[in-house]
C-alpha cells in the first residue's frame, strides 16, 4: 500500500466527519436566520413573501379603484380618466395589471388592454393610469382593477419597539432571569457538595444513593408535578404563605436538575488525581478546605458545563413555570408570554419572531461564554471514575 492510498484511506473519514458537521451547521443556523430577517421585514412583506426573498422586490396582488366618473375629463371624442394608482407616499413598481380577479395579472405594465365597448386602460409601471372610453362614463364608482406591485424590501425596528413596550415581553423577561438564575445556582451548589462527598468519602449506603441518583434521571418530571404542587400546597396552606412564587419555582427546578447535577459532577470529581486529595489530607486539611480550595477550583468545567444546560433548561421552560408560578401578568415568564402572543396574535408573524428571537439572545450569550468548557467538562469524568 503505497503513501497516496494511506492518505486517502486516513482523509476520507476525516472529510466526511467534517462535510457531515457543516451540513448539521447549515441545518441548525438557517431557522435562525429565518427567524432574525423576518423579525426586521415589514407585516406586509412577511405576508407576500418568504423570509430568503427578502433582500429582493416582492410582487404583492392588491386590488383598487379608479377614480369615480366625476373626474372625467373629454378629449376630443373620447373620455378620459387618468391618475395614479398608489396613494400619496405609497411606493412600488407596477409588473401587471388586469380588470378580472381571476386574472390578475391579464396585462402587462405600459400595455393598453382593451377592455371592450370602447373602453382601453393603460397602467404605466410608476402607477399612472389612462381609462379612456368612447362614450361617457356611467356609474358613481370608479372601476375595480387587481395590481401585481413589487416592492422593494423594506426593514424596520418597529416590531422590536411593539414587543419590548406595548407586549409587556419586558416585564416577563425580567420574570424569566428571575426564574432562572437562582435555579441554576442553587442546585450546583448543593450538587457539588453531595457530588464530592459520593465520590471522597466513605460512608455506609453510599453505592445505594449513587444508585437512586441515576434512577431519578429517568423519572418523568410530568409525572412527578402534581403531588410535588400538592406538597406544595399543604406546606403553603400551613404556613400561611402562598405556594405559588418565585421560592416554589426555584426549589422546583433545583430538585428536577439535582440527579443530573449529581450524576455529572460526580464523575469529574471521581476522576481528579487521587494523590492530590491524600496529601491534602496528610497536610490537616478538613473536607471542607479540600473541597472549598482543591476540588472547586479543579472542577469549573463540570460547573460550566451543566450550568449551560440547566440555565437552558430553566430559561426556555412553560410547563414547570405555568404549574409553579402561575399565568398572572406579574409571573408570566417570557416563554408564557410568547404562548399569549401566539394564541391571541397568531397571524401577526413580525411580532412572533421578534419576541423569539429575543428569548434566543440570553442562551446564546450564556452558551458562547462557557462554550469551551462545555466538551471538557462532559468528557473529561466519561473515561475514569471513583
């Protein structure tokens, strides 16, 4: 086997792992990309076109009249109504015009179309008009006409102005980080100490609890929400204090993240050098220091690994927070927020990608700042463990 065949032998796998990640990156990113032009495209574009004709003119078939026959004027043997079809400030270029709504588009800009009994209309491509017939106009209404107008494509902030003002997306928005920074914080913080203790110290039922650990990953969390509330509830109910708020959310999140918090610390911890754990110990330090100085420190990958998939989690959460929180104005978190605007605004496409791709910029900002940690800190605990 000569060195040409082992290059090609070697490259050829490596080229297809790489055509096939760009491929997924394509997938991945034109939904994006949809979401962010349409969420800059005028309503009346969004309606007319797709999002990827949006750097181009869009045709759009609207229907006018003419002016009414009052405005005819005579020249010579023939009477003429003339005019602009666009109204003052409307722009466009006239493509076709017809006079039948099952043909449109019948004739072209700048073509004289006879219409019959002595009547021919001239749409010009600016939008001027000339209706001309040989004997004089009847009626008190102008005559209908269908245009195929292209627009030239259009791009406005306004639709992010609706949905940060009049939407209120800003106050569920302010709802959501209050959701979901403390119930990211708070499991990874009580799961690095069980993760350190499962894997350091010795303690009798501690292969059992490493066991009900992985068990509570699989549990459904839909099955486990109503008794949660219902505890929920009672405790309120005892206390006096309501069981819906912010407290009852947090614990909520914290307690369906913790198994797999547990899980994955667990695994990094296991795998740090054991002989730096022992001289700790032969130096006097209490498992406190060593987990405070040595593991901690050691363990940020782990950390900012699973803080990027439980801030996910928790920002684009509904289910959890509609049970925990509730629907009212002040709860509302930004996903419940979009539900609302699409049920009650379900055609009005601008205001529903710019409220989603708002929701989008806070993961992306969270995960393009612990991206690199993210592999490292999967990988690293998968291949030794304690």
């Amino acid at each position: 086997m000569n060195a040409a065949s082992t290059l090609r032998r070697i490259g050829l796998p490596r080229l297809i792992v790489h055509v096939s990640v760009l491929l997924i990156c394509i997938v991945w990113l034109i939904p994006t990309l949809g979401i962010f032009v349409t969420s800059f495209r005028d309503p009346a574009q969004i309606t007319s076109a797709g999002w990827w004709t949006a750097f181009t003119s869009s045709a759009q078939t609207t229907a006018v009249r003419l002016a009414d026959p009052s405005a005819a004027r005579q020249d010579g043997a023939n009477h003429v109504i003339s005019g602009s079809v666009f109204e003052p400030g409307q722009g466009g270029t006239v493509r076709a015009f017809g006079t039948r709504i099952a043909a449109p588009s019948e004739f072209t800009a700048g073509q004289a179309a006879d219409l019959g009994e002595g009547e021919t209309l001239t749409v010009n491509a600016d939008g001027s008009y000339t209706y001309t017939k040989s004997a004089p106009f009847q009626g008190e209404r102008g005559r209908r006409v269908y245009l195929t107008v292209a627009t030239p494509p259009t791009f406005t902030t306004q639709n992010y102005n609706t949905v940060l003002t009049s939407q209120g997306i800003g106050q569920s928005f302010v709802n959501s980080l209050t959701v979901a920074i403390p119930s990211t914080i708070i499991p990874i913080l009580i799961a690095a100490f069980a993760a350190y203790a499962l894997s350091w110290m010795e303690f009798p039922g501690r292969a059992l609890i490493i066991a009900m650990v992985v068990g509570l990953i699989v549990v459904p969390l839909q099955m486990s929400l109503i008794p949660l509330l219902r505890m929920y509830n009672e405790i309120g109910a005892f206390f006096g204090v309501p069981s819906r708020s912010y407290a009852g959310i947090w614990l909520a999140h914290s307690a369906f993240g913790m198994p797999l918090a547990i899980y994955l610390l667990r695994n990094y911890i296991a795998g740090l050098p054991k002989e730096v754990i022992e001289s700790a110990r032969v130096d006097g330090a209490s498992d406190f220091e060593i987990f405070l100085k040595i593991v901690l420190p050691l363990s940020f990958p782990a950390l900012a690994s699973f803080a990027i998939f439980q801030f996910l989690w928790t920002w684009n959460d509904l289910l959890v927070a509609m049970v925990f929180l509730g629907t009212g104005k002040d709860q509302l978190v930004l996903t419940g927020a979009l539900n609302a605007l699409l049920g009650s605004q379900g055609g009005r496409w601008e205001i529903l990608t710019a409220s989603a791709f708002i929701s989008i910029l806070v993961p992306l900002i969270v995960f393009f700042a612990l991206q690199r940690y993210l592999v490292r800190g999967l990988l690293a605990g998968s291949v030794k463990g304690g």
